[in-house]
C-alpha cells in the first residue's frame, strides 16, 4: 500500500523564481568589451578595436586597458541578450518538462492500472 498522496508541490513557481533571479544576477553582473578607437586623418586610416573585459559589477566597470583617450570600456549589450535568451530558453524547457511530468502524474492517477 503507498503512502498517502497530499498536496504536490508546484515546480513551476520555482523555475520562475530561478529564471527571474538568474536574469537580475546576470544583470548586476554583465559583460564588458575593452575599445579602442581613433579617427583618421589625411594621411592615415582610422583604426577601432573590441575585446572582452570579462563580466564585472554594473557600478564599478572595469577600467580601461591605457590611459589615453582611445581607449576605453563599454558595456556589452549583445552578449547580454543572448545569455537572457539561453536564460528564458532554459526556463521555458524546463517549464515543458515540469508540465508534462505533471500530466502525466495526474493521467496515471486515474488510471492507476496503467503504470
């Protein structure tokens, strides 16, 4: 004889809760790109570089690589988005899952000749 069933806990809400935590961690903590820029001029071509300064605290970015006026730090939007889409995608895989398990839990709990 099995243990009586109660209530079942709903995943669900705990996937929100990972998915929303995860989003504002990784927007406290977003990357960075090291830049680089100088103009032309009439007799030489203007030069731009990008690099990654890795991720660090949205209110002290990382300094630039020099201390000259070429160079500095931006933050990098793109790469954000993408790991809020790998988030969002994650979490909405996660949330199928849950719910199929779900049905299927409560599919065998009216046929429990079926298992």
């Amino acid at each position: 004889m099995s243990p009586p069933r109660g209530p079942r806990r709903d995943n669900r809400k705990d996937i929100l809760i990972w998915a929303m935590l995860a989003i504002v961690i990784s927007g406290l903590f977003p990357p960075w790109i090291y830049t680089y820029y100088r103009t032309g001029t009439a007799d030489t071509s203007g030069m731009r570089s990008e690099k990654s300064a890795g991720y660090h605290f949205i209110l002290t970015p990382p300094p630039p690589e020099h201390d000259f006026p070429a160079y500095g730090v931006k933050f990098d939007m793109g790469r954000l988005l993408v790991e809020w889409v790998c988030i969002l995608a994650a979490s909405g895989a996660a949330w199928g899952v849950v719910r199929l398990n779900r049905e299927r839990i409560s599919e065998a709990t009216k046929n429990p000749t079926d298992l």
